[in-house]
C-alpha cells in the first residue's frame, strides 16, 4: 500500500475545495492514526540462527562443536548422493564464463557462490548458504533438568 504524507493530502483536499471544517476533521483522525502506530513501536526482531543437532547414542562424533550446511534433496533420493551433487553443482558452475573467471575450489565455496538454478537442476537445495554449527546429543532427556550457574 502506497503510504503518503499527511501535508500532501491536506493540500490535495484544499485544492479541491473541501469544506475546511471537515478538512481539519480529517487530517485530526489521519494524525491520530499515525501518533498511535508510532507509539505502538514494534521491539527489535530477534536474530536467529540455524544449526544441526545430530542424535550420537554411541557417543562416536567428537565433543567439539562442527560446522555444517542445511541442504534438502528429494525424497525418493539417497542422502549419500549429496557430496556427488555437490561436485556436479560445481563443475557445472566452473564450466559458466562466470566460474571460469571466479572458479569454485572447496565444497563451502561452492555451497556459497554457486547460484541456486544450478543446484535446482540437479534436484539439491542449499538452505544455508554459510556453516552452522552442529551439535550432538545422546538423544535422552535427563529426569532433572540442571541449573545453569
């Protein structure tokens, strides 16, 4: 919706000869209006971030913290093709004028510049674009939960 300035208005309004009483009528309840959305200022949208928690029972990924991307591929599809796409996505993009010039070398480059088109032809979706964190869980909920100090 197309917002304009209160003054514009009014001016438009003089302009066509519009009784001044109902003229001030109408700018009073425009400027009402926007007193009361101006008072109602929204709070500052949170940032969020995207990570992966992955379920380790055995206890067999490492303590640390690894970094990882978010990517989706049909169904009907083995997740063990990804790393392939990947590659396909990338050698399709170097063979571009734009990635002969800017060539893709490792796997983050390629899930950052490549461009979405090239990886929707191979049927791959990069849902983020830089690493996430990754973090393991035994997948069990503790009976109490522990204070934080």
């Amino acid at each position: 919706m197309a917002k304009i300035d209160i003054n514009k208005v009014a001016e438009i309004l003089k302009k066509n000869q519009v009784d001044p009483s109902l003229l001030r009528q109408i700018v009073e309840e425009m400027n009402a209006l926007t007193q009361t959305e101006a008072d109602e200022e929204k709070p500052p949208a949170v940032k969020k971030q995207f990570a992966i928690l992955i379920s380790d029972p055995e206890g067999v990924l490492p303590k640390e913290e690894l970094a990882g991307w978010v990517l989706q591929l049909p169904e009907t599809e083995s997740v063990a093709t990804v790393e392939e796409r990947v590659f396909r996505g990338a050698y399709d993009y170097n063979a571009t004028r734009k990635g002969r010039q800017y060539p893709v070398k490792t796997v983050g480059e390629a899930l950052e510049q490549v461009p979405t088109k090239i990886f929707k032809e191979i049927d791959l979706w990069v849902k983020t674009k830089t690493p996430v964190l990754m973090l393991r869980t035994n997948n069990e909920i503790p009976r109490e939960l522990k204070q934080r100090d």
